[in-house]
C-alpha cells in the first residue's frame, strides 16, 4: 500500500525545490553568510536590491522567486568573478525559469519577474556604495 502523497510526481517536485532557491529563506540565508565575512558591499546590494524589488512588486505582480532569485544569480556571479560559476549560476537561473514554466505558473508574471529582477539588479549596483557611505557617516 502506498503512503498518501507517495504518488506525486517527481519531475514537479524537483521543479519545486528548484524554484524555491528563489525564496526569501535562502535570500536570508545569502545575505547571513556574507555578513559573516564580513562583505559588506554585497550585503548593500542586496538589500539594496530586495527593497526595491519589494516596493516595485507592491504595484507589479510577478513571479517573486524567479526575481530574487535572478538577483542572487547576478549578485553571486559579480561577487565570485569566476568564469565557472557563472556559467554554473546562469544555468540554475535558467533551470528555475524552466521549473516554472514546467509547474505552470504564470508566464507573463515570470517576464515581470526577469524584467523587475533585472531592474533590482542595475539599482542595487549602483546604489550600494551611496548606502554604504551613508551608514559611515551614520555610525
């Protein structure tokens, strides 16, 4: 006899897990790891770049996990500066994009999520270092 849920299918449950790298857990977790260090511009960014992304979703519906997790894949790649990881990060990216579209959610709001992801990104890098100054100046 089969446990309850011994059923699902297996190819959308590593589609789950997939996307959930995009999750506010693992963002969390990221910035936690790098406060350790400490590497405080890459924290800046983002922060940065969540709380833009958090106000740009208020008024956007998208797709959060795909965004969060295009500016962790951006961030990480600007942080480690080496050629293997990039092409290791760009093809997760590209695996939660697909995951995604294989759960069937939303392909517009997975756009809004690139699109607003990517607009994260460009504002938390340029961003960071003013943020930075400010809170030494601050303290």
């Amino acid at each position: 006899m089969k446990k309850k849920g011994a059923d699902r299918n297996w190819k959308q449950e590593i589609a789950r897990d997939t996307v959930a790298l995009g999750g506010l857990a693992f963002y969390i977790l990221v910035i936690a790891r790098a406060l350790i260090a400490p590497y405080y511009n890459f924290v800046a960014q983002l922060l940065v770049a969540l709380v833009l992304f958090f106000i740009l979703s208020l008024f956007i519906k998208c797709d959060d996990h795909i965004a969060r997790g295009l500016i962790l894949a951006a961030f990480t790649i600007l942080f480690y500066n080496v050629r293997i990881f990039t092409i290791f990060a760009v093809a997760i990216f590209a695996l939660m994009v697909a995951s995604s579209l294989y759960i069937e959610r939303n392909s517009i709001k997975i756009i809004k999520g690139i699109i607003l992801g990517t607009i994260s990104v460009f504002v938390g890098y340029y961003l960071a270092p003013t943020v930075i100054n400010l809170f030494n100046i601050i303290w």
